[in-house]
C-alpha cells in the first residue's frame, strides 16, 4: 500500500529534457559537426558527470568533460534564460491536488541542483504541495544509483514499497527499480528510453491518481 508519491522534475512536472538537449546539440556541433541528437541521449536524466561525459565521448576531441561543461556554462547560462512558465506541464497542480485529497504525501527527486528545483516549483506555483524536495547533488551518484530514492523515502518516514515514482528517463527508472519503489513512467518516444523496469507505462500524467489508489487499496 503507498503512502507517497515522488515525482522527478525534468520531463515530468516540465517538457525541459528537448529544449535542454537541443542546447546541447548546437554547442556539440561547434566542436564536432558530425554529432547526432541521438548521440546526447545519455544526457538526458543523469547528473552533470555522467552527462557531460556523454558530451565528450560524442565530441570526441580530447576535452575532459569538466572542461567542456565550463566552457558552455561559460558562454552560456541555459538556466538562467530558460521561461519556466512556458514548458510547465498544465495538468500538474490539478493531478497535485488530487493527490493530496486522497491522503497521499508528495515529494520531488530530481537530479538537478536543489536551488533550481525549487525556482521551478516556486515560479509555477506548486512548491507548497510538497513537503519534501531532494536534489541529486546531495549524493556522490545520481541516478540511476538509487541512493536519491533510499534518502527520500527515510525522510518521509516511509519504506520503498509505500512510494510510487513517477519518471520518465532511463536512468530515472532505473535508479527507482533499484530502490524497490513502484514506477510509472511517462511515455516519450522522442528519446528512445528503457522504461522496461517500470510497472506502468503512461500517456498522460492525468493516469497518475488512477493508479496511486489502486495501489493504496
């Protein structure tokens, strides 16, 4: 019986991953013409390491991956431009507020760095639905290490088996799976994830209270 859902961030409560990877792609192709959006799928849901890595072995050209992320932070601040408004899933705080009717606690996991998880929520106006928000750089290993689910689930006070996650990415799913939590996982074809480990598979997030009071019964 779950007790809490936990949610990621990007590509779940915002459509983020493709306007971040295109981003990636046009600083790529200044280093290596011939990189392919598929080669940056590896980015997409990891922490900074393993995604810059990912960077450096499609570029090729013998940057390290620090080296390589200071130089595109250094010219540009993604972050900092991005209208967090403009990619807001619309459907979140109705499915939030569902949620909450029906007795279960909310929390986010999200790779990304804790202060930018919380102008998220913050700028769309979802933060005071979650009592819990716990970022992937608080851990030596992101997802898909499962670390960040373990950490989420002993401070809510709950074991694994009463929280569904809500994901979308490989890594996501993986790193859920490993820590013993139900899963479903938001479809998107557009960039060729493993979503095999999860227990459902999802076209729109409006499933979600559906299946979090089957599995509260």
């Amino acid at each position: 019986m779950i007790k809490a859902v936990i949610f990621d961030m990007d590509g779940v409560l915002i459509d983020s991953e493709i306007v971040y990877l295109k981003g990636d792609l046009d600083f790529a192709r200044t280093k290596n013409p011939a990189v392919r959006l598929e080669d940056l799928f590896g980015m997409v849901g990891s922490s900074r390491e393993d995604a810059w890595s990912c960077m450096a072995r499609a570029v090729n050209n013998g940057q390290t991956w620090q080296e390589l992320r200071d130089e595109y932070r250094s010219s540009k601040d993604i972050f900092k431009e991005m209208d967090y408004r403009s990619i807001f899933r619309r459907e979140v705080p109705g499915i939030l507020r569902e949620l909450k009717s029906i007795g279960l606690r909310l929390a986010v996991a999200s790779s990304t760095q804790l202060d930018l998880v919380e102008r998220v929520l913050r700028e769309n106006q979802i933060d005071s639905f979650f009592e819990l928000v716990v970022s992937g750089a608080q851990f030596k290993r992101s997802k898909p290490d499962p670390e960040i689910y373990h950490y989420t689930a002993s401070h809510l006070g709950l074991s694994e088996s009463q929280c569904l996650v809500i994901e979308d990415s490989t890594f996501g799913v993986t790193a859920a799976s490993r820590a013993g939590m139900k899963i479903a996982a938001l479809i998107d074809d557009r960039f060729n994830f493993d979503q095999s480990l999860a227990d459902y598979r999802m076209k729109e997030l409006g499933e979600i209270p559906g299946i979090a009071s089957r599995l509260m019964q």
